[in-house]
C-alpha cells in the first residue's frame, strides 16, 4: 500500500526569549505547556513543547529560546507560515482576543477560509483559521475556555526555493493529494484531519535565513516504529539521504531535506509526552534524559527561570 502520512506531526522553530515564548504561546494562545525540557545537544537552552492537553500529534509547536541568536529572516527554504485551527464560530473571539494583547492582525483568505495572521513576539508567522476538522481541545488556561481553545495545526504554507521539487516530495513521498490551485498557492491534503492542508507558495522565493523568529524544521506523522522504517526505506529509494533512526525520549525521528530546501522530518506518534511524567502534571517540572539526570543542579543553574501564568490583560 501506498505510504501517506495523516499530517504535521510537529513544527520546531527558534526563538529568543523563554518567558516571552510561554507568555505567548501559553498566555495568549491557551495552549498547554506539555514538555520542559532542554536541547539533548545543548544543554544550557530550553527545548519547549506546546500543545493540546496531551501535546497529541498534530498540536505540538516546540522552541529552542536562545537568548543570543542571531534574527533569521523568513523566506525560501521554510514553514513561512504555521496554521492553526479553531472551532467554527470562534474566530471573532480570537480577534478581539488579539486587539486586547496589542497584537497586529492582518486579516485575509485563502481558497475561500478567513484568516487571521499574527506574529508571535520572535517574528514567527502564525495564522488562525476556523474549521470543523479536527478534535477539540480539552485544554483551557487564563482567558480562553476550551471551547474557543486551538484544535491543533491547520497546516502550514511551505516557501520553497524550488516550488515544483517540494509539490512533487509531497505528493510522491509523502503521499499527500493535490486539492486546489489559487493565486500562488498549491495546497495539498494528507490523510489525517489535523495538519492536513499544506499549501505551497509557487512564487519564486530567495532563501531565508535561519534564526530566531523562523521554523526550523516540519515534522510528518509516522503510526508507529514499524510503519517509519517503511518511511525511512521510502525516503531513501526516493533519492533523499534520510538520517538514521533517532530517539527524541517522545518520538522518534528521521530527517531529510527536501530540494526546495525545507528540513522535514518523520516523527512516530509513539510514546509521547506522557511516557516520562504523569499526564496531570506534564510540563511543570524540567524533565531531563536518563543520562543528563546526574547533572540536574548545574543544568537548571544555567536556564532562565520560566513561569507559565496568567496575563494581566486576562486578570481584569
Ligand atoms: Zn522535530
């Protein structure tokens, strides 16, 4: 049979700031902190990990905060923009939400759906679009009640330094299916009902450059470990040099770059977030790898302290 993933497993980005980042994320998006731990590779940053109550598959947004990076610049070769989904009749709540933060919106469409297109504190560019798909969330914090809470991703709008050579991955390796064509985007639908839609800009894009405020890479749904071997053959019989089998302690991953540029990775929806910590409590303790556990005092000496609270404006 042929392989197809059921959509964005998760998407990791960089930014500066771990306080301003869960003050965002968590503040004002609602989602859960469901994982604090560190970059496995660099232990004096944090590896933050936002999503549903459960950071299910299809939900998760995760950040490496690096308080000295460089500001990289969105362009070719990117996620240049994260979608998530609300419920249907919400998005007005979320516009007056973000008119209540001070956040600029820019409102929009695309292949007939509304938007509402934000920056998160780092320069990310973020959108929200209402849709029946996809479970809801049973997650809520400050002000949003999980009736208005973000599902999960939409999908995400790919630029690319080769538009045609990224349409052809999605299709041929991914096995998403092409639905619609408008203006410059191409979007194609994976056979899951979260992180489903991926639109490719076609227009012509100059690299961007890698930094705070842009994704780092976009991770695809695989079942289980069996079914990512069958992926890593398939990626590697495509022509694409996929890494090897790598344990992420939550998922595990292999990466490729595709040839617009963009770093994609497959990532097991097995064990999860709650594999290490009770799901009641995930994400209020740092969490670090068996090996990492003996330099716990000096690791946690290094992090800025990060608070998930709720927002003066959401007091009142
Ligand atoms: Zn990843």
């Amino acid at each position: 049979m042929r392989q197809q993933t059921t959509g964005i497993h998760h998407v990791t980005a960089f930014v500066r700031h771990a306080q301003a980042t869960v003050d965002f994320y968590s503040g004002v998006l609602g989602l859960r902190l469901v994982k604090k731990t560190i970059n496995f590779d660099a232990p004096e940053v944090y590896h933050l990990y936002f999503g549903n109550e459960a950071g299910s598959p299809g939900t998760a947004i995760t950040f490496f905060p690096w308080p000295t990076s460089r500001q990289g610049r969105i362009g070719g070769g990117q996620v240049g923009i994260t979608s998530y989904v609300v419920p249907m009749g919400s998005l007005d709540f979320w516009k007056s939400r973000f008119e209540k933060f001070g956040i600029a919106m820019t409102l929009t469409r695309r292949f007939g759906e509304e938007l509402v297109q934000i920056e998160d504190p780092d320069g990310l560019r973020i959108e929200i679009v209402e849709r029946e798909q996809g479970a809801a969330s049973k997650w809520a914090f400050g002000g949003v009640p999980a009736d208005k809470a973000i599902k999960g991703f939409g999908g995400a709008v790919l630029f690319s330094t080769a538009p045609a050579r990224t349409a052809a991955v999605l299709e041929q390796v991914m096995g998403l299916v092409k639905i619609s064509e408008e203006g410059d985007f191409v979007r194609f639908q994976a056979a899951g009902d979260l992180g489903n839609l991926i639109d490719v800009n076609v227009a012509p894009m100059s690299p961007g450059t890698g930094g705070a405020g842009t994704v780092h890479h976009i991770a695809w749904r695989a079942q289980d470990d069996e079914d990512h071997a069958r992926w890593r053959s398939l990626v590697d019989e495509s022509g694409f040099r996929p890494t090897p089998f790598i344990d992420r302690q939550y998922f595990n991953a292999i990466y490729f770059r595709e040839e617009g540029g963009i770093l994609f990775e497959i990532a097991t929806d097995p064990p999860g977030f709650s594999r290490d910590e009770p799901a009641e409590t995930m994400g209020n303790k740092l969490m670090l790898p068996e090996w990492l556990e003996a330099h716990r005092a000096e690791i946690e000496e290094g992090l800025p302290p990060i608070q998930v609270r709720v927002l003066e404006a959401d007091q009142q």
